[in-house]
C-alpha cells in the first residue's frame, strides 16, 4: 500500500507538471502568434511604447522569446513555475491577484459542489441500483429514458430554460404572494444572491447534478449487473442470506470499484458544467470568474483559473486513485 | 424397521428430487436443461451425479438450492424433499433459508465463487454474523476452527486474507469450510475438483470423504469425471441431455453397465494395468441443448442403436435389477454384457 | 444472470466451429445483429430520421430556403413567426434577419464542427490506443502520460482559454474558416477516450490464442493490428461516437453563447441561442425557443441513435 501511494503521488506530480508546461506552451504559442495580450488592459485607446512596455514587464512578457514563433519561452516557465510555488498566479486587468479573487470566490463554488455531489450520488446510486436490480423490466426502461433525456439536455439548455423560462415567473408570483425574503421566493430567485449563498445555489446545484446524473446511473447498472451475475453472489446467496444482504455487501460493495474509478471523469464533467451554471446563473465563483473573464477578454484571471482547476483535479483523480486501492485488496496487496 | 443385509443405511433419505425438470427460454426457444430427474441421499452417503459438459447435472443442483436465475431458468415439474419438506414449493425467502441452515454447496471455481473484497474470515463467518447474531469474537473463533477443519496451515493468521492471497488449493479448503460453517446436513458439491492439479485434486477429494464421514452428511458429488466416483461414491446417477440414462450403486455401476453410455464412459476411463492399446472414446459430440436428437438422445453416438431408438419416443427407465434403473431400449442386452455385433448377428 | 452465463449453463460448452479467427465471425454477426436490433426499435428510427433530416440540412441548405440569413432589414425586426408559405416562416430577429433562413444555415457550422472533431478524434484515438497498446514499453509510457496529462485539464476550461488566447486571428471566411479553430482546440481535447478505450481493448486481446497464432504464422505487425486486434476495438468505439457528436453539438453552443466559438458573421445555433435568450423576457420568446428546440432535438436523436448502439454492441448489458 505505502508503495503504492508513493508511486501515485509521484505520478500525480509529474502529470501536473506536465499539464502546466502543456499550458505554458500554448498561452506562448498564442502570445507569439495572436500578439501581446497585454494590449487588451488599454482596451480601445492605443498605448504608448512606454506604457506598453511597463504593463509587459508587470505581466512577465517582456522575454524576447515572445516574439520568435516557435520558441517554447522556458525562462519565463521557470519564472512562472516559482510564482505559482509562491501562490501567485497572476492579476486581471485590474491589478487584482487572481488568488485573492479565486478566495473569495471558491466558497461559493464549494457550496454549489456539495450540492450537486449529494444530487449526483443520491440519484445515481439510486436509479442504478433499482434499474439493475429490476432490470428488463419498466422501471428499468423509465430509468434508462429518464438517463437519455439529461443526456439530450446539455447544462447549458438546463440553465437557459431555468433562468429565462421558469424562474422569472415562479419567482415573480412567489415574491408577490410570500414576500421578497421568504425562502421559497430566494430559492427560485433567477440569479445568484450574496447575502443567501446557500438558498441560491441549491436549485442550480440540483440541476447540475441531475445532468451528471444520467452517465452515473448506467454505470452504477452496468456495474452491478456484472455483480448479479457474478459467481461469488450465488455463492452469498447459497449461504443462505436475505436478498437486502446480499446487494448490499456483495453486489453494492463490489460494484464501488468501477463506479469510483468513473469519479474522476464525472468530476471534470461537473468542472465544465460549473463554468456553465454559475455563468449563466452569475454565481460569483470559480466557475463565474472564468466565465466573466472570457467575456472581457481577461486572459489572465483566465490562465490562472484554469490552472488553479488543473491543480484541483489531478487531485481529486489522486484521491480517486487511493479510494480505489483501499476499495479493492487486490491493489493494496499487490 | 427389521436391518437388512445390504450395505446401504437403511434410513430415510435426507434430501429427495422427484421427476424434476427444469426449463430455460433462451433467444433460440425453450430448452428442457433437466428433465425428470429422480435421486435421493441419504445421511452418510455419498451419491455421485455423472455427466458430461450440458448434460444438465449442474442445473438440477442449482434448483434445489433456489439458485438459478429466474427468468431465463424455470422449474417446471418436480420436487426436492428436504427431510420430507418440498423445498421447491417455499417461497423464494424460505428456500434459501431451509438451504442455509441445511444444504450447503461447494462451487467450482473458487476463485470466483469467492468475493475478493471481503477477507476469508468474513466470508467464513458472515452467515453466522448475518443470520445467527454472533460475537464478532465467536466468529473469528469459528473461522480459524473451519480452516482448521479443512487443514489450512496457520488457520489463525490466514482467516485475515483475502482470497487472491491463497493457492487454488488452499481457496478450494475455504470453499468447502464456508459450505460448512451452518453444519449442513447434505453437502453438494459441484465438480469440486475441476480447476485443480491432480495431485491437488486428490487431497481434496480426500477432505471431502473425511468430513463427510465424520459428519455423517448426505454428500451429492457432481462431476464429469467416473474416475473420482469409483473411490467415494455409493450410488451413482449417470446423465445425458438432461435425463438420468442410468441409476445403479457404484459397484455394479462398474461392473455390468446396464446403459450404453455408461458402458462408453467406463471405457474411455485410462487405466493402468492396460498398456499399450488404444484408449476407446466415445464417438461424436455432446447435444446442444435445443437440438437434441429426436429418439433415445444417445442414438447417434451409440453402438447399440437400432431403428427403433431413432423412431421411437424417448425410453422410460427400465428397472434392470432391484433398484437399478437404465433408459436403454436393449438395457437387458447391455447389462448382459453382449457387444452390438452379437446382437447384430442374432438379426435384431 | 448474464446471458454468456445462461448459456453456460444450458450447454457447458458448445462446440468449436470451423472458423480459425473468431473475431471475423463474430464481429460480423454482431454487427449483423445489432442493426437487426436497432431496425426494429421506432424510437431509433424516429431518431435517425431527425438526425439525417438535420445532415442533409446541413448539405443542401437550398433546398430549405433560399432567402440570405445575412440579409436583413432593421424596419422588419422582430417580426413574429408567419408560418410557413409567408416571407418569414419563424419571424425575425432584432436585426430583421430571417429566422429561418439563420436555422438553416446555422446547422451547418455546429454539425460540421461536431462530425469533423469525432471523426479526427477516432482517428487519432485509434491510432495512439493501438500503439500503445500493442507494443507497450516506453510508446505505451509516453502515450498514457499524454492521455493523463489532456485529460487533468476539462475540456470546456480548455477550449475556453485556448479560444480566448487565439481570439481574433483570421482564419478566413467560410464555413470552414470559422469552425477550424473550435474544430483544433476541441479535437486536442476530445480523443483521449478513444485511445484509452482502443488501448484496454487491445491489451485484451493481443494475448489470446488466434493473434499469438497469426504472430506465429509470420503476420506482420501491422497485418495482425488492422485485420485481427482492431475489429475488437471498433464497437466500443463505434458505440460511442452518437453520444460524443451530441456531446460536441452542445460545447459548441456554449462557447457560441461566450463568443469565443463558431466567429460571427458566421452563425451557428449557439450564437442564435445567445442572441435570443436576451429577448426571450422582451416579448421575442420565440428567438431562443426555436433554436434551442433545433439544438435539443438534434442532441437527443444522437444521444438515442448512441444509446441504443451501445446497448445493441453490448447486450451483455441489456
């Protein structure tokens, strides 16, 4: 076990150190090709050579090698590697530290994750385990068309619909007759408010998690009726147990190999839908700051988001790695 | 009761299968996997169940358990008697209760008849926790007890393994000391030695006879292999296409076949005090079920066979000596000991 | 009990048959059975015809309408849908552009992008998974690296970065001049599935008997990789490309909505969604309504066609 870990961790490191150099070179490439994007902070009024020059140094593209296509710019790599080990990953247009912004803005991300985990798992254990236990029959047909319809619903086309077409006029009667304070009025409010964080993300939260959902609930199937079939379950079932016994400890607890493996893949998809739903909603977190970033152009609050999202999920695919070998003696044995 | 002469325990049986036949609907249609199965074992003794690969053998053990998958599997007709109760007329619950407590199977790969994320010891004992309600030190008690039972070195260190940690061997001793954990009165083991080296094989064929001669089970020995059954067996049921072609005590079993196909098996057995001719098989393939031939299903394959077994219905079992049973239109013949030539002469 | 399992147990083992390589046998009768099934479904009918519908809207855009979806007159903006047999069957946008006209032509981008990034991304995916897996050693160590290190950064947080460093490059007019930069950025972080399914399908089967034979017989590498080890890859992989086309269609509309995707004057649904969801509280619901059907119900005849293929490929799972 302890080898193992090491050997993870260790993977882990190098495959974050790649991610960043990955980015690294592509923010160089685009730098090298597109122009200086430290022309974006003037926005619409030219700057002077001096003024540009000034903002260039702030920004840490005053190399030469930003203007020879081609060159990967590995002093400004090196230069970057240790700002981040120092926690400074870059400022937006204003002069704000992405850090600082990205503190204040993950609790709220935080919020909408906890949310939309417990949706994601609940729902998913849930249909899966009765869509595998029923199956071939209707309630595993309804599942598995309920899982085709998120599918064909993209987070995106959720969250439009939510926010344009039935928040405003749920939310629009419920404060009429409840009051603008009432909780079931803040629930439904079309977009994020600071003083209710809580009451505010829980909707777009459950909805994000649904649209999760959908492979989630095929998988935990999947995985369980390989386990149904499984000798070792008929085996349980010679000895004599009830039925609730033995999904639980044989056909449940085996199947959670596969199932946590696919954490780490859901948990991307859940990033990316993230962007998407505190975009639209204006849900001041991580996902938001990106999203606002894109729309103004701020590449730097957005090189330094992603990669603080980077950090993030190789990890969680670590912390997924481990669950993995603790779930499974034939890994912490080996 | 007055004792008779004969060497069989003249108690009642402990487990009893009726005319029992089981059927699967598969993509093809239905297929009859078992069909008008009898035997019954009885307190001590050791009943072998001879076939080869489909001949239905381990369904029919699967039913009584309550373990086949229902659908595709049904059970049509039948019943198995369990100290007189018909455990295919439980509910599902119960069936599975009454084999629990009392008939308990051994299964084939033990490998996967084993959950790899639970350790051996949990697995031992987790019906006693689970139904019994006991101590999590009694249970780890009784676990090293079974492995010791079924002679695992250092039974106390290995109840916390897992079971990719043990040899095939040794997973297969676990097998059995799960089997009996609930102290079964009958013990079904189905080609318990299959997936084992010989020498293995052997040894634990070996434990099996031992225990089962100390508990004094009721023990059902499932295998394709006549080999093992000469050495433990009392009685002997042998199976084709999902009937009993032959039901005979093992010594006459070996003696004067009374079927055909028993006769072929036998014959096929390679033997040591026989060298250097050719060893006899048996021509042609199994059926696949589903397409087994119309007639005595044997026909194709057999020596014996006349018109009479192609056009025929299917033979009823002929009581060719008392309490000896053979599906065979020339059962007497055969039993006789007369080659197909001799009867092809006498113009049959 | 699974079905390979039921078979088991009515015959133990069913007799060999002539062929020597059974993937040539199987993959054809699974291909056979799996259109078998899927012609008898109505919903995988109903949903290929509705994607078909949008593809040959995609081909033949004038075949839908001939009006220009870039011309527009601001005295006819946000004229409600007419119906079809008057000027604007769908109405106009804020502009006075036809709405209709910009349905159809807006399909164009969104499919195209969607087709040529899967379509590139199986092909690479087949490619580095049969490498790596096949010879193993140090390809299979750099590529699996490659794959890990793709796969730790989101596709969307990619493509929005990406897209936002490149912004404002010309990549020239034209359907293609507009999606080629969505098309490269979002391929750079599509393929690794493929690989790493191609991958495990390959290490499955490189050791079984009818390959180490076909080794044996003197194939050559690249014989035994495209004629006897790929056919096992090509259903997963197969089952898998509706749901990734659906799956793109989607991103593409959110980065529209961003700006950052498919470049105006170019217009792709996404961007109508953008445009419209403003409108949809101004009285104009219909400017986001009827893209946002188009875009769901293209998605959910590939989510339904990928479904159905993947439950036809496995049945092990039916």
């Amino acid at each position: 076990m302890g080898r193992y870990v090491v050997r993870r961790v260790l993977q882990g490191i190098l495959t974050l150190f790649l991610a960043v150099l990955l980015l690294h070179l592509l923010t160089t490439l685009a730098i090298q090709v597109n122009g200086n994007p430290a022309r974006a902070f003037f926005g619409d009024h030219l700057p002077s050579a001096a003024q540009l020059a000034a903002v260039e140094k702030r920004y840490g593209l005053d190399d030469p090698c930003f203007d020879q296509t081609g060159n990967p710019c590995v002093k400004p790599f090196v230069h970057r590697l240790g700002d981040y080990f120092r926690g400074d990953f870059g400022t937006d247009l204003h002069d704000r530290s992405v850090t600082d912004i990205v503190s204040t803005a993950a609790p709220n991300t935080l919020r909408l994750f906890l949310v939309v985990t417990v949706t994601w798992f609940v729902v998913g254990m849930l249909l899966g385990s009765v869509a595998a236990r029923y199956r071939g029959k209707v309630t595993d047909g309804g599942i598995r068309g309920l899982s085709i319809l998120i599918d064909a619903l993209p987070v995106f086309v959720i969250m439009l619909v939510w926010k344009y077409i039935v928040t405003v006029p749920v939310y629009t009667h419920l404060r009429d007759s409840l009051g603008s304070e009432s909780f079931w009025a803040i629930l439904f409010k079309p977009s994020f408010d600071r003083t209710h964080p809580w009451a505010t993300v829980i909707m777009p939260g459950v909805l994000l998690g649904l649209a999760g959902s959908a492979s989630f609930i095929r998988l935990v199937r999947a995985a369980q009726l390989e386990n149904y079939g499984a000798d070792h379950v008929r085996t349980a079932r010679a000895k004599g147990l009830a039925e609730r016994h033995v999904i639980i400890h044989h056909i449940v607890r085996n199947s959670a190999i596969p199932v946590v493996t696919a954490v780490g893949f859901v948990f991307t998809d859940a990033l990316g839908g993230a962007v998407v739903t505190e975009g639209v909603m204006n849900i001041y977190g991580m996902g938001g700051t990106l999203w606002r970033a894109v729309q103004t152009n701020d590449v730097g609050v957005i090189m330094g988001v992603v990669t603080l999202l980077t950090v993030l999920t190789v990890t969680v695919m670590l912390l997924v790695d481990l669950l993995y070998a603790a779930l499974d003696p034939r890994i912490r044995f080996d | 009761m007055s004792s008779t002469p004969t060497a069989r325990p003249a108690t009642e049986p402990l487990l009893q299968v009726e005319d029992l036949a089981v059927e699967f609907r598969t993509p093809a249609g239905v297929v009859r996997a078992v069909d008008g199965l009898s035997y019954s074992v009885s307190a001590g003794q050791t009943l072998a169940i001879v076939g080869e690969s489909g001949s239905g053998k381990s369904v029919s053990s699967l039913a009584v358990m309550g373990l086949l998958p229902r659908p595709p599997a049904r059970i049509v007709g039948g019943r198995a008697l369990f100290q007189g109760r018909d455990l295919l007329s439980l509910p599902p619950k119960e069936h599975r209760a009454v084999c629990g407590d009392h008939v308990a199977m051994v299964f084939q790969d033990a490998l996967a008849a084993l959950n790899p994320v639970h350790t051996v010891g949990w697995q031992l004992t987790e019906a006693l926790v689970a139904r019994h309600r006991i101590s999590r030190r009694d249970a780890r008690k009784r676990a090293v007890e079974l492995l010791d039972l079924v002679r695992v070195p250092h039974a106390k260190q290995r109840v916390k393994d897992y079971p990719h940690q043990f040899s095939g061997g040794m997973r297969q001793r676990v097998m059995i000391a799960i089997a009996l954990a609930m102290d079964p009165e009958v013990l079904i083991a189905d080609e318990p030695t299959t997936a084992l080296d010989v020498t293995v094989q052997a040894q634990i064929m070996r434990l099996l006879a031992e225990i089962q001669a100390e508990r004094q089970m009721g023990l059902v020995l499932i295998t394709h292999d006549l080999g093992v059954v000469a050495d433990v067996a009392d009685d002997v049921v042998v199976m084709y296409a999902g009937r009993a072609v032959e039901q005979a005590d093992v010594f006459s079993a070996y003696a004067s076949p009374a079927h055909p196909y028993t006769k072929a098996l036998l014959a096929s057995i390679p033997r040591l005090d026989q060298r250097g001719g050719t060893l006899d098989v048996i021509p042609g393939r199994p059926p696949v079920q589903g397409r087994i031939p119309a007639g005595c299903p044997f026909h194709p394959r057999c020596g014996y066979a006349q018109d009479v077994c192609r056009t025929d219905p299917r033979p009823e079992p002929v009581e060719v000596a008392p309490g000896r049973f053979s599906r065979c239109h020339f059962a007497g013949d055969v039993l006789a000991g007369r080659e197909p030539a001799e009867l092809l002469e006498e113009g049959l | 009990m699974t079905e390979p399992d039921v078979t088991a147990l009515v015959a133990e083992e069913t007799p060999p048959t002539g062929s020597a390589d059974p993937v040539e046998r199987g993959s054809r009768s699974i291909w056979a059975d799996a259109i078998h099934t899927l012609s008898r479904r109505p919903s995988v009918i109903l949903a290929a015809l509705v994607a078909l519908f949008f593809v040959f809207m995609v081909g033949f855009p004038h075949a839908f309408t001939r009006t220009d979806p870039q011309r527009c007159d601001i005295s006819q903006s946000k004229v409600h849908p007419q119906g079809f047999g008057h000027q604007h069957p769908f109405g106009t946008d804020v502009h006075g552009c036809d709405v209709y006209a910009q349905l159809v032509n807006g399909a164009r981008p969104s499919l195209l992008l969607a087709l040529l990034v899967v379509a590139v991304s199986v092909v690479i995916g087949l490619v580095l998974g049969l490498l790596s897996g096949y010879y193993v050693g140090w390809v299979d160590a750099v590529v699996s690296r490659v794959i890990e290190v793709f796969l730790v950064i989101p596709l969307l947080l990619a493509a929005l970065l990406v897209l936002s460093l490149f912004k404002g490059i010309d990549t020239g007019d034209g359907t293609f001049g507009s999606i080629v930069q969505p098309a490269i950025v979002l391929t750079a972080f599509a393929w690794m599935g493929y690989a790493r399914y191609v991958r495990a399908s390959v290490l499955e089967t490189k050791n079984l008997d009818y390959v180490t034979a076909a080794r044996v017989l003197g194939g050559s590498d690249l014989r035994i990789m495209v004629r006897h080890i790929l056919p096992n890859a090509i259903g997963t992989v197969t089952a898998l490309v509706p749901t990734a086309i659906a799956g793109i269609i989607s991103t593409e509309a959110v980065l529209a909505f961003l700006g950052v995707g498919v470049q105006p004057p170019a217009i792709s649904w996404g961007i109508m969604i953008s445009n419209g969801a403003p409108w949809f509280l101004g009285g104009a619901k219909y400017l986001l309504l009827i893209p946002l059907c188009c875009l769901v119900a293209t998605v959910l005849a590939f989510v339904i066609i990928g479904d159905n293929l993947r439950d036809a490929l496995d049945p092990k799972l039916r």
